[in-house]
C-alpha cells in the first residue's frame, strides 16, 4: 500500500509574506495595490484572510490575490454593484473583479471603491 507525502504549506502570517511569493513583476502590482488601500483606508487592520490579503474597518472592506494572469479584486457584492459601469470592461462576477496582469491596474478606481466600502461599513455599525 503506498501512502500519500504529507506536505507542510507555510501559513502565511503577514502581506508581506504573501507579497514575496510571486514574481518581481507581480510583487511590484501587489504592493502597488497594497499601498493604494493602505493610503485611501489608514486605519484599517491588514491581515490574512481566505489565504490572501484582506483589510478591515467596521468590517470586511476588500481582499485581493494574484493569479497566473491578474489580480482578483473582492470588495463584496455592494462594492461590485455601486462601481459596475468603471468595472463592466472587465472579468467580474457578483464579488470579484479581475485585473489583468499585462494591463495597468486601476489604483484610483480602487481607491474609491475601498472609500465607498468604509463609509458602506461606517453606516452598517451604527444601525447595529
């Protein structure tokens, strides 16, 4: 009877670690993206999620991940709704969105969409 190797998988702690385990190429979008979040949403806590970076304030604000070929961006259903028409000339679905690897990233759109989910999630706690 053969058995299986067992495989130990790193459980990442931080982005940074995250960030450092793809190409320079894509590590310079990813921290690109990172610093843009950082910037629109200062107080927010950036941790680890879902295997990928995700930031909180009030709340799930974003996560976002890197693939073979582009970023997956997940600002919830609400972010996708209320930003559809800047988004519709890519891939997305209920709520993700995915930019393309060999195309710029668009910083500023995600900005907006990280500032609309921390007022999303400002309102939200104060009817709880």
């Amino acid at each position: 009877m053969k058995t299986r190797k067992k495989y130990r998988v790193k459980i990442l702690k931080t982005v940074e670690e995250y960030i450092s385990l793809f190409p320079k190429n894509t590590r310079n979008i990813l921290e690109s993206i990172r610093q843009t979040i950082k910037a629109a949403a200062p107080d927010a806590e950036e941790t680890i999620s879902y295997k990928m970076p995700s930031y909180k304030q009030n709340g799930i604000l974003v996560y976002f991940a890197a693939y073979e070929n582009h970023i997956g961006f997940y600002p919830t259903s609400s972010g996708i709704e209320e930003f559809k028409k800047e988004i519709s000339k890519y891939k997305y679905a209920k709520g993700s969105v995915q930019f393309p690897l060999n195309k710029p990233i668009p910083l500023k759109l995600i900005a907006k969409i990280v500032k609309f989910r921390i007022k999303e999630n400002i309102k939200k706690s104060k009817k709880d």
